[in-house]
C-alpha cells in the first residue's frame, strides 16, 4: 500500500510538472438538517458533459481534465451548492432544504406557460427560431414546462420565471439534452435587456439529424460563439480563430430610439391586457396610418449616425493570473468583438455531398462587451466562464443556449453519433413530457 500511494503521489505530480492538469472530486452529500446522506443528487462540472449521481451512501467521485472548473452539487428540494475551490478528497457538501415557503411562492404562481412559454423559451434558446427548431420537437424544447413559473410585474415591466427543479431542454440539432439549474431569470419588456444566471450540464441524446448534418450545426453553433471567442481569447490565437477587438464608440439615431422606445412602452401596455408580445406587430400598435408609415421611414434608416473603433492592446485589458490559473479581463467603456466567418472550418469532418452549405451567410459578425460591475470578468485557462459580470449585445448574445457547446467540446475532435436516449434515463421527464 506504501507503494501504491507514493506512485500515484509521484505521477500526480508528474502530470502537474508537465502541463498535464486534472480536477478530481472525491466526497459525499448530506442534508444540512439531519445530516443523512442524500442519494440521487447531481453532480457535475458547470457547462461540461461531465456529471455523476450520488449513491446510497451519499457518495461522489467525478474528474475533469481542466486545471479549473466550477463543481456543481444540486438536488431537487434543496438549495444548489456551487464550488469555486475544491478540495480532491474528504469533500463534504451540505444541502440546506428549500423551505415551504419558497416552495408555495414558486408554486404558487399560476400565470401558465399558454400567455409565457413561448417568449421564454426564445429568451432561453435564440432571438432566431431556426436555431433550435427540429422536425421532431419544432421549437416546443422545454421538456418539462409545467416546472417553471411566471410573475410579471406590470409597475416596472419586468418578467421572472422561476422554479424549484431544473428546467431541461431537448437541443435536438446539436444532439443534447440540456439540465438548466435556474439562479435567475428577468426580462425587461421595455428595453429588452435579459438578466439570466445558471449552470448547465450536457447529456448527449440520439438526434434526428444525420452524423453530417449533426457535425455541421456544431461547426456552425461553435464557430463565433462565445465559448469560442474565450478559448481563443485565453490560448492567444484571436487573428487565428478569426476574432478582432477594438475599443468602440458611437452615436446613436435619437429619432429612432424614441420611436423604439415608445413602441416597446404600448407593447408593455398590451402585456397587461394579457396579449402576447412576439405576435404584436407595429400595425397592431399604432391606428394612424400616416404615423404608422412615417416610423417606417425611420426603422429604414441606421440605428446608428456614426460609430469609431480604435485599437486595443490585449496586454492593458487581459491580465494572466498565473497564481490563481485564470484569465482576468477587465476594460473601460465598451468593446467590439468582430468574427469573420471560415467556410472552410463550417464544413470540417462534413461530407458535403450529403449537406448543403449555404455561402451567402453572412461573413462577419459584432458582439459588443460591457462590464457590469468594477470586477474582473474571469476565465479559467481553459477557456471556461468563471464570472457573470460581462454583458453581451450583438451576435453572440443572440444565439445563447440554441448555439451553446459544452465547455469540454473539443472542435478537433469530429462529432459521434449516439444511440442513447437521454429521455430514458429521466423517466419523471418522461411522465412531464406527456
């Protein structure tokens, strides 16, 4: 046994000497209360396809090959536990239940998926409904709807959903089912602004789509998207990967900012009468044909009148916390992110004899970066989310979970093909789903 544990001493630090790093988690789950064990429970690493279950004895292991990975531990009828810092062995997580109270406000909210669903699920997935839309599914994705609940305030025009379980989501074109635990979910009808925070894990599922077509919507959900942009970002390679940064200002039309706002302000009166935002129109909105044909005008002309982008130097902005193993950004003002699309890297391991790609896709796109507070935005240096502080407007905000790769995904290795059906092995799911 001396032995034993010296070798494996002696080739741990082997990989840590030669850039070999590996999280390994070794620990057991118990409630907060009675301090028994708690069977069942979810463990995983955020924004991975790396999860495990808990057993009878309250007991985990789960590995990773990244040096840095947030360690999620949650459980129906408790309260989610995320790890920053995680100690290999002895690991004690302790789930505070979630009181009835909470149960009952959550609960007890019967605005219904018929008036929200649909909204939702777009906020959730992609401002374009092509990009979660399957022949199987359409874009009715979320598997068990009647989990999440409504409130709507109609003071401040904000909308919450909420709920006690996770939320999971069929992604049937990229070939995973997606487990959602939800920390936070507000949406601003009035000026559009989504605030979301989750962790997420990956199962991949047997998909409607042929290893082709499944391999093409990969290339094309990962290249240019934000999991994308942060690998490059962290491993140095932005001209490479296809990504430019400059520092960004602009001067907005007023004239049409107004009209917007004004518009948004009626359709927020109409939430109140309990219509539905996605399907009201301008015509709806506004009775007098002139002023209806004048804001027409207005939406022709550019949101913008002018706008300046300068150079950046990465090194004033990036900060690489060789201490700690992550990325640290953190800017002024706000950042332009541009992508400009490789045919070549779309159609990597497709037959292109089976799948068409279309080439008048648009070529470049804009992302633009702002940060929430006074913090650094972090990254592990994998590439990995670490932080919430860095918001989105533009190309990569609009596709979010639709287009999402797991962390782990590794765009030099081709797709698989998977007979299992993530479904059954969830058979509440399965009841929900009916």
């Amino acid at each position: 046994m001396f032995f034993k544990v010296n070798f494996l001493l002696c080739f741990l630090l082997f990989l840590a000497q030669h850039g070999f790093a590996q999280l390994t988690a070794i620990g057991r789950v118990v409630d907060a209360k009675t301090g028994k064990p708690i069977e069942n429970a979810s463990v995983y690493f955020n924004e991975t396809q790396i999860g495990t279950k808990t057993n009878a004895a309250g007991k985990f292991y789960i590995s990773i090959s990244q040096g840095k990975a947030k360690l999620v531990v949650s459980c129906v009828g408790y309260q989610k536990v995320v790890l920053h810092k995680i100690p290999q062995q002895n690991l004690k997580v302790v789930l505070k239940p979630i009181h009835n109270t909470l149960k009952e406000v959550i609960i007890g909210d019967r605005v219904g998926w018929k008036k929200w669903g649909r909204l939702f699920t777009r906020l959730l997935m992609s401002d374009i409904d092509e990009d979660y839309y399957s022949s199987k599914y359409k874009n009715d994705v979320v598997v068990n709807q009647k989990a999440v609940r409504f409130s709507f305030d109609q003071l401040t025009g904000i909308l919450t959903a909420a709920t006690y379980e996770p939320i999971w989501v069929m992604n049937d074109k990229l070939g995973y089912l997606v487990k959602i635990d939800l920390d936070e979910f507000k949406y601003d009808v009035n000026s559009e602004k989504l605030l979301y925070k989750s962790t997420l894990f990956f199962e991949p599922t047997k998909s409607t789509n042929s290893i082709d077509r499944l391999q093409f919507n990969t290339n094309h959900a990962y290249q240019g998207s934000a999991t994308h942009f942060y690998k490059a970002l962290v491993s140095g390679k932005l001209k490479e990967e296809g990504f430019s940064i400059n520092t960004y200002t602009e001067v907005r039309n007023q004239e049409k900012e107004r009209i917007l706002d004004y518009i948004n302000s009626l359709k927020n009166q109409a939430l109140k009468q309990k219509q539905f935002a996605l399907d009201l129109h301008v015509r709806d909105l506004i009775a007098d044909q002139d002023t209806l044909a004048y804001y027409g005008e207005v939406f022709k002309q550019p949101d913008l009148v002018c706008r300046t982008l300068d150079t950046v130097c990465l090194d004033r902005i990036l900060e690489h916390d060789k201490v700690n193993r992550v990325y640290k950004l953190k800017f002024k003002d706000s950042l332009m992110v541009t992508y400009r699309r490789n045919f070549q890297k779309m159609s990597a391991y497709v037959d292109t004899t089976k799948v068409r790609i279309n080439k008048e896709m648009p070529t470049k796109m804009e992302t633009l970066l702002y940060m929430m507070d006074d913090e650094p935005f972090e990254l592990s240096e994998d590439g990995l989310e670490l932080s919430y502080n860095l918001y989105m407007s533009g190309f990569m905000s609009k596709r979010r979970l639709a287009t999402f790769m797991p962390a782990d995904y590794e765009p030099a290795v081709p797709r698989k093909a998977t007979a299992i059906d993530a479904l059954k092995n969830h058979e509440a799911l399965r009841e929900k789903k009916r």
